[in-house]
C-alpha cells in the first residue's frame, strides 16, 4: 500500500470510528432512558401492589409494558453498545497500525521555516 492509499485507509477508518462514537453514544442515551423506564415501572407496579396507588388496570398495564419495554431496549442496546465498542477499538487498533506504517517527518520548532524562532 502507497502512501496516499494509507492516508486514504487512515480518512475512512477515521469517519467510521466518528459513526462508531456516535453509536455508542446513541446507545447509552437509550440505555438511560431504559433504565428510567424499568425504575418507573417497578415503583408503580409496587405503588399499586401495596396500595398506595389505587388499582387500576390502565395503571397496571402502563407499569408492566414500562417494566418489560425497559428490560428490551435495555438488552438490546447493551449488547448493541457492546459490538460497536469492540469494532470501535478494532478500527482504532487497524487505523494505528496503518499510521505506524507510514513515513511521518517529525517537524521540530526551530528548523521549520513557517513557525518563529525563540531567542
């Protein structure tokens, strides 16, 4: 691989690990919400069992589907979130090598002729 095709490689694995980010990111949103969903379900649910709430099935109904509703999207994104955080820190690990491989110049301050000298 030329030194364009690596700086190429480097631009696409760099945007796909920004998605991955923002995946994740995504996900943990979701998995926050989820988690608030199960905690307001379970309090109703023992609200109603214990009588603090009276019984009503639309109310009973709303704290089972929160319960369950929160348990899927709660799974679901873990495990979402689990698969991009590995193929995140694949693609970091792959965009690593490929800069390892290329003929990078270290540009020091007092040789480089656009930046100012200090005296």
């Amino acid at each position: 691989m030329d030194g364009d095709d690596l700086h190429e490689e480097v631009s696409r694995l760099e945007a796909q690990i920004e998605q991955l980010a923002q995946a994740i990111e995504s996900c943990r949103k979701i998995i926050l919400a989820s988690k608030a969903a199960i905690a307001l379900g379970a309090i109703l649910l023992v609200a109603i069992m214990v009588g603090a709430i009276r019984f009503d099935p639309m109310a009973f109904m709303a704290a089972v589907a929160a319960l369950l509703g929160g348990t899927v999207l709660f799974g679901s994104n873990s495990s979402t979130s689990q698969e991009k955080t590995a193929a995140l820190k694949a693609a970091e690990a792959q965009r690593d090598e490929l800069i390892g491989r290329m003929d990078l110049t270290v540009v020091g301050e007092r040789n480089h002729p656009d930046l100012p000298r200090l005296h």
